[in-house]
C-alpha cells in the first residue's frame, strides 16, 4: 500500500514536471516570438530613420535660405537622436529577451533530467512491487499448505482420541482440543 502511494506520488510529481516543461517550452517560444517581432520592429524603425535621414538630406540641399537650412539640420538631429534612443531600447529589449531565453531553456533542461529521474524511480518502484506481490504469493501458498497440513494432524489426533475412548483403557492422553468441525480457516 506503500509503495503505491509512493508510485502514485512519483506518478503525479512525474506528471507536474511534465506540465512545467510544457509551460516553460510555450513561455521559451513566446519570448522567442517577442524577440523576432523586436527585431522586425528595430529593421523596420531602421528603416524609417534612413528614410527620414534621406527626406531631410534633400531637404538641406533643396533649401536656400540659411535659416532654414540650420532648421533643418537641428530637426535631422533630434530625428536622429530619437532614433539612436529607440534602437538603444531596443536592443536592451533584445538581451533582456534573450537572457530570458537563455534561463528558460535551462530551467527546461533541469527539469527534463528531473524528469527522466523520476520516471527511472517509477520503474524502479514497479518492479519492486511486482517482486513483493510474488513473493506474498508464494508466502500465502506456503501458509496454505502448512494450514492444510494442521487441519489434518488436528482431524487425525481427534480421531485417534475418538477411537481410543471407545476401544481402549490404555488412550494417549489428548494433548490438544479437539479440532473445530466446520468450514476451514482462511489464511489472512
């Protein structure tokens, strides 16, 4: 009864690690998502900013007026300012992302090597109790044979007692009582 509690624990314990795995593998793949949809974000933003560096590239030579052109080249700054602090943020999303990455698939290794012990354990467990049950088995069949041997030797000296009383004056004193009549004893 042991030892299928302990099966049924290592069973169930088995089964939780098996559910934290999968979650840690759809956490892993879901980071793996984010960090693909930040690097489109950051190619894109890219982009972008090489747009607007060539929009107000031909801004600054299309304009005549000096007051216009410093305009220009103080809102090409600011422009590319905001964007050298965009793509900083995205970067330091990027490693955040891939740090996160790096300890799921870890955490998802330890646990599979938790895991197959676990599941070693459970086979260990299985095979003890199937040598245990053989072992009751053969136990009861002894104890069977040794309780059939006794009813016998109880009949037999009842009888013999029976048989002296009504025959002989020169009796083997009874030593035991006479055996119970009816259904035989079960072994437990």
């Amino acid at each position: 009864m042991e030892e299928e509690e302990r099966r049924d624990v290592t069973r169930r314990e088995a089964q939780q690690l098996r559910l934290r795995i999968t979650e840690l593998e759809n956490a892993r793949n879901a980071l793996e998502k984010d960090l693909n949809a930040m690097r489109s974000i950051m190619t894109g933003e890219e982009q972008q900013a090489e747009r607007k560096v060539a929009t107000m590239a031909e801004v600054r030579t299309t304009a005549k007026i000096e007051s216009q052109e410093y305009f220009n080249k103080s809102l090409n700054c600011k422009a590319l300012e905001d964007v050298r602090l965009r793509e900083r943020r995205l970067e330091e999303q990027r490693h955040s992302l891939e740090l996160q990455l790096a300890s799921t698939q870890q955490e998802v290794k330890d646990l599979t090597v938790k895991l197959t012990g676990c599941e070693g354990r459970v086979g260990e467990l299985r095979l003890t109790a199937g040598r245990a049950e053989a072992a009751k088995r053969d136990l009861e069949g002894k104890l069977s044979t040794v309780c059939g041997i006794l009813r016998e030797v109880c009949l037999v000296h009842y009888l013999l007692h029976i048989t002296c009383t009504k025959v002989s004056f020169h009796c083997i004193p009874l030593r035991f009582p006479p055996p119970r009549l009816g259904p035989p004893l079960r072994p437990r």
